[in-house]
C-alpha cells in the first residue's frame, strides 16, 4: 500500500505540473517556487533505496528486454544497481548515470518513469536501434543520508536527509581519476570498461538561483571540456546536447543556460571523455532535494516539470540515436547559447 501511494503521489505531481505548464508557461521549471525556508521539503515522496530496488526489480521480471545487473556496492554496503537494455550489441550505446551526489534525486525519479516507459508501447521500435543502460542513484548511502558524518542541519524533512557525498564524505564526481571510492571503481570497472558506450548524460541539479537573461533556468547543460578530449568525441558531445536543447526547448517551459564548469578530469563528464572516449554531456537541473544552503533547495512544487523534463532528454536522446537524426544536429546553437549566472553563490556540478 506505501509503494502505491507513494506511486499515486508522484503521477499526481507531474499530472499537476503539466496542467501547470499549459495553464501559464510563464511560471514553468525556471520560474517555480524557491524554497528560502518558507516552505516544506518533504523527501518521503521521494523513493527511497529499497523502494526504486523493489521497483527496478518488478520492471525487470516485467520486461523482456530488461536486465538488471549489480556492478558492485557502495561504502555501507548497497548494491549499485545497472538496467540494461542490449538488443544488438552492434548498436550505439548510451548511458543515462543519476545521483552520483545523493541529494539530487528528481532525475533518478524521472530514470525509474523512463524505465517504465520502456515496457510500454510509448517508445516503440527504439530498443532495435540503440542499446540503452541507467544507474539509478549511484550514491545510495548518501542518497538515503547514511553517511558518518551529520545532517542534522539540512533543510528536508521527511524522514531522511540527503546528501551530496558518499558515506565517508567523498565527492564521486570528483573521483575520476584517483577512482579511490567503490561506487567510482564499479563505475568505471564494470560499465565504462566492460560496455562499449558511444554517449552518456550524467544528471545531476544545481542550486536554485542561476538564471540566464534575468530569467531562472529549468537546467543547464554543457559538454566535455578538457583539452585532452579527441575532435570527435567532442563534436558528438555537442551533438547530444544539441539534440537534448532543442527537444527541451520546444516544450515552451523549460529553459536552459551553458553550465560554467571546470576541465579536470577528475570530474565524470571530461574523465569518461577522455577515457573511454564517450561522448558526454552535463545535464544540471534547478535545485537540489536537500542541502544545508536554503538557496540550493527547490520548492517542490516544481518537482512534476523537473522530472518531466528528465524523461523529456532521455526519451528525446533514446529516439534521435535510434533514427539517426543525431548524426545531423545543429552544434551552432552552443556558440549562442548564454552561460548562467548565479544571483547567489553556486555549487560546481
């Protein structure tokens, strides 16, 4: 009975931001509520480890095409959960990775819906086409705040906080090179390594005060930067976000900044780069689920757009990979396209 409800209350947000976003688009993503402390943040809508496990394995006894996979485990022990989708291993791959800092969890939210849409007739054909792999929550200790160290000063409530780091207080995005931490090494051992990846989207969420031309961003996006990137990795990269900016801006409610990000390859998108070379691209939503900074927490009344615009990129990149249509992107946009400013001091990716 939980996981139902838990389940109602979800389609019931999105239902409510899609009416939202027809009713008066001029208050869509960027322009949804922030939080500042005046609101409540409730991450017990939010699914917890056990409950998307319990999910992703209903799914996959659902799903011929699906398989799920452990690729290792996390500091406290979790099993790091790999779906997969491999028709024809001559196919291009692409790899959705979520929550590599534990509390951005709406784009896991919107992974577990595409999941789904990936047993109906929503997506048909596409699974002929194009191989596709999704981590759900990679940090899952610090997704469901088990970590050693305290939260007890973060904004949430619910019944769980939610944290950027991993248990022992390690930032995953930032572990690349030296791959120190157990979620980086299954990571990079038994998927960059054993599967042979053509793109991946690594989502994640900002604060919630960048704003491009006066106006608050739905999410930013940008492509790998280190100057050690091949021409052609590179040039993919910026094909996959062109085709996630179009499809994202054509919705009339979302809208996107260049994310200002660094060139170590340290940090996933330029690592995987450089590599493996996969063509990546950094997807940054607005706000964050929890945070001990009240401007980085979103209101969650936008939480229904902002999972909607994650399964808007995943089944928007699935497609265009699928009938080729990515090979003919338009990369011109990225020379115009605005990078964000931030009205109060941002976090990096």
């Amino acid at each position: 009975m939980k996981k139902k409800m838990l389940s109602i209350t979800l389609t019931g947000i999105m239902a409510l931001g899609a009416v939202n976003v027809m009713a008066q688009p001029a208050l869509a993503v960027g322009n949804g509520p922030g939080y500042g402390g005046n609101e409540t943040v409730n991450t017990s809508i939010l699914h917890t480890y056990t409950e998307l496990v319990d999910e992703l394995k209903t799914q996959d006894a659902k799903q011929k095409a699906m398989e799920l996979e452990v690729i290792g485990k996390t500091v406290k022990g979790r099993d790091i959960h790999l779906a997969k989708f491999i028709t024809n291993p001559a196919n291009p791959t692409i790899l959705f990775l979520t929550q590599q800092h534990g509390n951005e969890q709406l784009t896991t939210e919107g992974a577990l819906e595409f999941i789904k849409h990936l047993g109906t007739g929503k997506l048909q054909g596409v699974l002929d086409k194009v191989n596709i792999l999704v981590i759900p929550m990679l940090n899952a200790d610090g997704a469901m705040g088990d970590v050693n160290f305290p939260l007890d000063h973060y904004a949430a409530d619910g019944g769980r906080h939610l944290t950027r780091y991993n248990a022992v207080g390690v930032d995953l995005n930032r572990d690349h090179v030296d791959k120190a931490q157990p979620e980086t090494q299954a990571l990079h051992n038994n998927v960059f390594k054993k599967y042979n990846i053509d793109y991946m989207i690594d989502l994640h969420h900002q604060g919630a005060e960048q704003e491009v031309n006066g106006k608050y961003v739905s999410g930013s996006i940008l492509y790998p930067t280190s100057p050690n990137v091949k021409p052609d990795v590179l040039e993919r990269s910026k094909k996959l976000g062109a085709v996630v900016y179009q499809n994202v801006d054509r919705t009339g409610w979302g809208h996107l900044g260049k994310y200002v990000g660094g060139s170590e390859e340290r940090i996933g998108r330029n690592g995987a780069a450089v590599q493996y070379g996969i063509s990546t691209l950094l997807f940054e939503m607005r706000g964050m689920s929890d945070h001990e900074r009240d401007d980085y927490v979103l209101g969650q009344k936008s939480n229904g757009y902002l999972i909607k615009q994650t399964i808007t990129t995943l089944e928007s990149t699935v497609r265009s990979i699928a009938d080729g249509s990515i090979e003919t992107a338009d990369t011109s946009f990225w020379d115009t396209l605005p990078q964000q400013s931030v009205r109060d001091s941002g976090e990096d990716e």
